[in-house]
C-alpha cells in the first residue's frame, strides 16, 4: 500500500492497474488504499474490468458519472 500511495500521491500516478489471480486480495487492497488516500481528491473512481467493457462503453460511463456529479 505504501508503494501505491507513493505512485499516486509523490509521484502524481493517476491511473493504476491491479491485477491477479481471483481470490488473492486484490478488492481489499484497493478499498484499503482508497480510504487512506480519499482525504486528498475529490473523486476516486475504481472499476472492475472483470467483464471487459469496450473503451467507448468506459468513456460513456465515466460521462454519465460526471454529468450525475
């Protein structure tokens, strides 16, 4: 978690990609790291790409998401 908040909070990382095996914690360490890190943004936006959406279905949402904001 240490090394992840480095990346995003020294050295200005804004996307990261966690990926593994099913079942070897990779949800928890996210949610862990997300409440450490939540007091410095505004938005966290974390998706699961267990279903491999297109990129034009991930711009669509992310659009739906900041029009609701």
């Amino acid at each position: 978690i240490n090394t992840l908040k480095q990346w995003i909070l020294k050295d200005q990382i804004r996307l990261i990609t966690i990926y593994g095996l099913s079942g070897i914690g990779k949800s928890l360490l996210t949610r862990q790291l997300i409440e450490q890190i939540k007091p410095e943004f505004d938005y966290i936006i974390w998706k699961s790409l267990t279903e491999t959406p297109t990129l034009s279905c991930l711009k669509n949402q992310l659009q739906q998401f900041f029009a609701q904001s």
